[in-house]
C-alpha cells in the first residue's frame, strides 16, 4: 500500500495521530490538578509553600530520571505497552493521591506519577516517526504536538471546574477516570509501526529491519546519545526552556491568586489561556517551519518563537499592579506566552529531534534521543520549584519573570552553532501536501 492511499491516511489518522494525541493530552492532564489545587492544599492540609515545590521535585526529579533511562527501558516493553502502562500507573497515583493526607504521603504518590509520566512522549515519538515523510514532519508534528497544551486545558480547566464545584479531592479523582480510560483505549486500538498494519514506513532510516532490532536488542546509553551531532545544544535550550515552561505550569494558577488577588478557580480556569495559546502555536510553528526554505529551517524558527517567548514574559514584570486589576491582560499575556513557548517546545522537541535522528542514521533510536534531551530539559523542570520558591520569598515575582527572560537569551544562544549548520545546509526543493 502506498503512503498517499487513502487507507493510509485515515488508519494513520485514527490509530496512530488521535490515539497517540489522547494519550500525551491524558499525560499532560494528570500533572495540572495539583498546580491548580495548590493554593486549597496549602490552606486545608497546612503545607508550606516549600513543601509544595518539594511535591513538584519529587515528581520531576522522577521524571527527568525515568526519561534518562528510556533508551534501557525501550528494549523491554513495546512502545504501545509503555504508553498504556504508564497511563494506568498515573492514574492509580492521582486516585491514591485523592484520598490521601500528609506531606509525605503526597511526595510518594506525585513521584510514582512523575515515573509513570516519563514513559510518555518517548513513546509517542517512538510510534508516529515511522507513519511521517521527513518533509512534512513540521507540519505534522505541529499539528500532533498540540496534544501538549491540549492537555493542559483539559487539566486546568476540569481541575477548576470540579474544586469549585465539589473539592479539591474530586479534582484529581476526575483527572484518574479520564487517564486510565486513554490507557485502555490506546492499548486496545493503537497501532505500533507501518509494518505491523500492512504499510512502509515513511522515515527512510526506520526500516523494519530496524524497527524489529529496536524492539528486541538494540540499546544505547546517555552518554552516546549525548554525543550524536546536535543533541547536546537542543538539550541545553530544552534544559533553560523547561525552567520556564514548568514554572508557568505548576505556578501560573498560584500566582494569579496569589500576587495578583484573583479567585481561585477564576486563576484555575485563566490560566489555560498559555495552553490555548499552545495550541495555536504548536500548529502555526510547524507550517512556518516547513514552509520556510522546504524544511530546512526547523531550528531557526524554533528559536525565533522562543526569543518572541521572551518578549511575551516581560510585561509581568513590568505592570503587575494594572494586571492586578484587569484580568484581560493577564490572560492575553499568557496566550501570547503559550502561544511562542509551545510554538518552539513543539519544534523542538518534535520534528527536530527527528531531523537530528534521521541525519545521524538513529531513526530506530529517536525515542532514546527525544529521552536524554526530555531529561535534560527534565533537569530544569526540578530547579524550578527550588527556584520559584527562593525568588519569591526572598524578592519578588517580577524577579523570577526577570530571571526567566535572562533563561531565554541564554537559550537562544546555546542554539546559535546548529543554526549555523543549518544555514550551511543544502536546501530541499519541495515541499509536498499535508495529508493526515
């Protein structure tokens, strides 16, 4: 069967996009119900604000470890086991977790969370690089990847919805229903490679002969991955990038009720405007990536979202006592934010690292690459609770925005060699027609 049949779009569609699309999205969703019941947490159990940025380092220091060690842990299971387990083992936590009191109990639960969380996007890496021409894969991994803020509207705002509604309890009770109904579904339905469903695969360096040595020996380890041409600054970018991105999800509700005196489930349902921005984001990058030189400008537009990331971070800093009193202009900063941050996340983390994969000859590895760089910005996840926690108390918000800009130069620095390298690269001369 040929990749343009329309048999091959709509199984690529139904059993490999959506399926995987839901699963990242239910990801996602089982880490926001926390950020977004901190503050009743907080009042109700009587934990500190440092206590509750140690919940946060338990579940990324889990995390970042579990997503190291993927390339290990790739070899054992098949990438559509992995997802549905570790979408049922999140759910289990988020149940538990409601349930459950004290601080202690709380670290334990939110770290088998975290573990089960870093089982996510390698995966999903892993099963939709074969089903993507390398042309279209800004196009299509933009439009995939929108699954990230996808999930965090559902998170926020179901979390809001329900604390308001009846507790915070409920709120990751809900989330536990939804993630292990995904887990189930992608178990059933979901479709492992081309091969398996009658079809080629569409990366030229993910043959079957491949896939089959992927699924059953082949194992590399950090430090070789580390070393493959082009990860070691798109690591250090998503390093510097998630700092920023995860002190915006885990505290964007807190600071919205905190600092600025809204509401809570008003700052619960608010905060989703960075995801909504995502969304569009993510889908915008990836046609601005492949339309711009046929494709060969994947990390230049990249970076060009984050620096417009930057920029977009700044009026917090500057007017937090007019944002004080119009909720409109938080909320349009934090579409603006979302809107280039997961632009460049979606990228980067995306058709980039498939790019890197395939120009290295590792496509069979390309879940093991996507693992080190995700663990690596996974480092910067963890600093981040520490960070936010010590800025705010020791000086104030509009100094951790600052300080989140400064993440950004430093970023969009660490990027400039392989920009380099890509101008210098020969250009392709064609540019096919999305088709799902």
């Amino acid at each position: 069967m040929t990749a343009h049949s329309a048999e091959f779009i709509k199984h690529r569609f139904l059993y490999v996009l959506l399926l995987t699309w839901l699963a990242y999205c239910a990801y996602v969703s089982s880490r926001r119900p926390f950020g977004v019941v901190r503050r009743s947490i907080e009042e109700s159990e009587g934990l500190t604000p440092f206590q509750l940025g140690m919940v946060d380092t338990c579940f990324l220091s889990m995390y970042c470890l579990g997503q190291f060690f993927y390339g290990e842990l790739k070899a054992l299971l098949s990438p559509v086991n992995t997802i549905a387990v570790g979408l049922i083992v999140s759910a289990i936590s988020l149940a538990l977790f409601s349930a459950s009191s004290g601080f202690y109990v709380f670290c334990i639960l939110w770290s088998i969370n975290g573990l089960a969380n870093a089982c996510g996007w390698p995966s999903c890496i892993r099963i939709v690089t074969p089903w993507i021409r390398p042309e279209e894969r800004g196009r299509v991994m933009g439009l995939w990847a929108s699954c990230q803020a996808g999930g965090g509207i559902v998170g926020n705002a179901a979390a809001a919805y329900f604390l308001g509604a009846y507790g915070w309890r409920s709120a990751l009770m809900q989330s536990a229903v939804f993630v292990a109904v995904v887990g189930v579904l992608n178990k059933t339905y979901l479709s492992s490679h081309p091969s398996v469903a009658g079809f080629k695969s569409q990366d030229e360096e993910s043959t079957e002969e491949n896939n089959e040595k992927d699924k059953t020996s082949a194992r590399v380890n950090v430090w070789s991955v580390l070393s493959t041409p082009g990860v070691a600054p798109v690591a250090i970018a998503h390093f510097c990038e998630k700092i920023i991105r995860y002190t915006l999800l885990f505290w964007l509700p807190y600071y919205l009720t905190k600092r600025l005196a809204y509401d809570e489930v008003i700052s619960g349902f608010a905060s989703t405007a960075f995801d909504v921005g995502g969304v569009f984001g993510s889908i915008a990058s990836g046609f601005v990536a492949d339309g711009w030189y046929n494709g060969n400008r994947r990390t230049t537009t990249s970076t060009i979202f984050l620096a417009l990331a930057g920029m977009s971070l700044l009026p917090f800093a500057l007017f937090p006592d007019l944002f004080s009193q119009y909720l409109i202009l938080p909320v349009i900063t934090c579409f603006l934010v979302g809107f280039f941050l997961l632009g460049f996340d979606s990228l980067l983390t995306g058709a980039v690292i498939q790019d890197i994969a395939t120009r290295a000859g590792m496509s069979a590895h390309v879940s093991a690459i996507s693992g080190v760089i995700g663990g690596s910005g996974s480092f910067g996840s963890i600093i981040q609770g520490v960070m936010t926690t010590s800025i705010t108390a020791h000086a104030s918000w509009e100094r951790l925005w600052q300080f989140l800009f400064f993440l950004v130069s430093m970023a969009c620095l660490s990027l400039t060699p392989a920009i380099r390298k890509e101008v210098a690269r020969p250009t392709h001369t064609s540019s096919p027609e999305l088709k799902l």
